[in-house]
C-alpha cells in the first residue's frame, strides 16, 4: 500500500509539473521571441546612437563606450522582461537578489575588473587623450587606438599591441606628446675652442630656422645655448620646436634635417667640429708608445 501510495504521488507530482510545462510553454515561446527581438533591437539602437552622437561630438572613444553601455542595458532589460513574460519573474528577482546580496562579496573578488570599469566610465567623460594621440603611460608609449569598458589599446612604434587597464591611466601620470600638435627636440654639437661662440650660435640658429617643418614663433621659439666645456670641444644644446601628429616618423625626420644642415652651416662658415682628444702618458721606464702603422 505504502508502495502504491508513493507511485501516485511520484505520478501526481509529475502530471502537475508538466501541466505547469505545458501552461508555460506558449510564454516561454514569447519570451525566445523577445530576446531575439530584443537583441536584434539592441543591436539597432547602439548603432544609430553611436552614428548619432559621433556627428555631435567629433569622439571615437566616448562613442565607442557610450554604444557599448546602451547596448549591454537593452539585452538585461530585454532578458528580465521576458524572463516575466514566460512567468519566471521570480528567477529575475531572485537573481537581482542574489546579486546585491553578494555585491560586497563579488566586489573584493573582482576588485581590478570594477576598478577597471569605474575607470573607464570616468576616463569616458574626462580623459588626457583621444584617438591617434601618442602617450606615455608608465613605461608604455606608443598611439592610443581603442578605449573599452576595462583597458585602453595602445600600438607602440614598433608594432606591438599593449592593452592597458583603464585604473593604470587614472592612477598614474599620463605623457600626451600630441595634444596641441607641438613637440620639441635638442641636441649637442661641440666646436672648437678657438672658435667663436657667438658666430657659431648665430649660424645654428639660422640653420635650424631655415629646416622645412620646425616651428619658430613667440610662443613655441628655437634656440642654442652653451651646455658644457668638454675636454675638446663647447658644447651647444640646440632646442627646437616641430609641429606634427604623427610622433615619431615626423619629428624623426625633421630632427634628422635639422642635425644634417646643423652640420653642413659648421663647416661651410670655417667653424670646426673637432674629435675628442686623447692623452697618452708613459709611466716608470716606458721610453716609446707601442704604436705601430702598416701601410
């Protein structure tokens, strides 16, 4: 008897679940249809946002973010809208539930993906940089060429790919060579001693001047000055001002114009550029240099 009873109910419970199947089988149906629907739509929505907002403010990045956002907000709204529409309303409470109730839990446990995140969303609305800008950041230079919602996309000079966590750019300083499209270079010529000083700035200066792609105003202004006394020589520093957003080739490029005519103004105006000099000395019973010249 005991057998049988349990057989019924084992029945019973069985018949009553697949009812409850059945009753929730033309919702569930719906609810598919919603998600595809809503993720198609989803879909639609960020794009004609990020098209929208892109015509309004000139920003890749704040773009990129802010479609991503919107998309990923629809496809939740859609899921707990038809997770309710298939009478399952109480599984999307639940996990709501659940959800802030381990929200402390989860934030110690994927504390660098939150940061990250906050990070970003920040970095969206305020940030030292735009896409093409070549930066700094910590030990990685290179151009910005992406921003998500956890790292930015560096491309270094020499072809790699670096994803930096988007709290490395809150926490740490960021080197922008190319916001305002200026950038300044220097570097050391020596000449001789007996040479005139004042001439030989006076030609380096127009030499540079005079290198298609430097800069030479009030605001951004070229000059030399005497850096050192070497053992053979005196040391100019040249500074100059180039204006160019491609980094590295440009201002390579120029720099290296600018040191080549540098160069040939020296010697065209009778100015030396001496080598280092070299002192021997003999010590104890050493009567000769061991030095010997083959022909």
């Amino acid at each position: 008897m005991n057998l049988n009873n349990t057989l019924d109910t084992v029945k019973t419970a069985i018949a009553d679940y697949w009812n409850g199947f059945l009753t929730h089988v033309p919702g569930i149906i719906v609810a598919v249809l919603i998600v595809i629907v809503g993720f198609l739509l989803s879909n639609f929505i960020s794009s004609f946002f990020k098209k929208t907002i892109s015509v309004r403010t000139k920003d890749p990045l704040i773009t990129n973010f802010l479609g991503k956002t919107i998309k990923y907000g629809l496809i939740l709204l859609t899921i707990i809208f038809a997770l309710n529409t298939a009478g399952l309303g109480h599984i999307a409470s639940g996990f709501l539930t659940a959800a802030g109730a381990s929200a402390v839990i989860i934030g110690f446990a994927f504390k660098d993906i939150g940061e990250n995140f906050i990070s970003g969303v920040i970095l969206s609305f305020n940030r030292p940089f735009n896409v093409n800008d070549t930066v700094l950041i910590g030990d990685i230079f290179g151009k910005v060429k992406s921003m998500e919602f956890r790292h930015s996309k560096l491309k270094t000079f020499d072809g790699r790919d670096v994803y930096v966590p988007n709290s490395d750019i809150i926490k740490k300083p960021v080197f922008n060579y190319t916001e305002d499209g200026y950038y300044r270079s220097d570097f050391i010529v020596g000449i001789d001693y007996d040479d005139d000083i004042d001439l030989a700035k006076d030609v380096v200066i127009k030499a540079v001047t005079n290198t298609s792609g430097v800069i030479d105003t009030n605001e951004h202004k070229c000059f030399v000055t005497v850096d050192s006394l070497g053992t053979s020589t005196v040391n100019l520093k040249i500074l100059f001002w180039t204006k160019t957003m491609e980094y590295k080739r440009g201002a390579l490029e120029v720099k290296s114009d600018v040191v080549k005519n540098v160069k040939n103004a020296i010697i065209h105006n009778g100015l030396n550029m001496p080598a280092d000099i070299t002192e021997v000395k003999l010590y104890g019973s050493q009567k000769d240099i061991p030095i010997s010249l083959n022909k």
